[in-house]
C-alpha cells in the first residue's frame, strides 16, 4: 500500500501534500491515502472546507483527506484501510 503521511511543517510539506492532493484529484496517479497528522494545523494552513464551500475544490477532493492526530492513530487508519488490522502492511 502506497500512502502519504504529513506532519506539520514548512515549504517543502506544503510542496510535497499539494503534489499528492494535485496528482489524486487530477486521476494522474491512481488515488491513495493521504493523512495529515494535526487536524488543527493543517485546517489553518490547508483549509479544506472552507475551498470546497467557495466552490475551488470539489466534496470528493476535499474527501481526499483524512486527518489524525497521532503516528498511531494514522497507522490505524492505514491498516483498516488495506484491510491489515491484525498485522503490518505487506
């Protein structure tokens, strides 16, 4: 399973979760996970809702996104995701 898992962070974060949202939404590359760890941030600095409810993005792109608030917590919902909940990720 492929997935991107951000934390917080500078430039460089922005530049790499903007490509995977860009290449998911524009059915480039074939979707995968994208979870952001720090709902609260990444609301602030990525605000989701608020494109989609200006019309900029679509509901399904701004359900490309689910956040977390842990490296466990993102894990979990990785593993549900593959359907690997009682092991590691093949």
């Amino acid at each position: 399973m492929r997935a991107l898992v951000a934390l917080p962070g500078g430039f460089g974060t922005f530049d790499k979760v903007y490509a995977a949202l860009n290449l998911v939404a524009t059915r480039t590359i074939s979707p995968i996970p994208i979870v952001l760890i720090g709902k609260d941030y990444w609301n602030r600095v990525v605000p989701l809702d608020l494109l989609a409810s200006e019309g900029y993005i679509s509901a399904a792109d701004r359900a490309l996104v689910h956040y977390a608030e842990s490296g466990a917590e993102a894990a979990r919902y990785l593993l549900e995701r593959c359907g690997c909940e009682d092991g590691p990720i093949a």
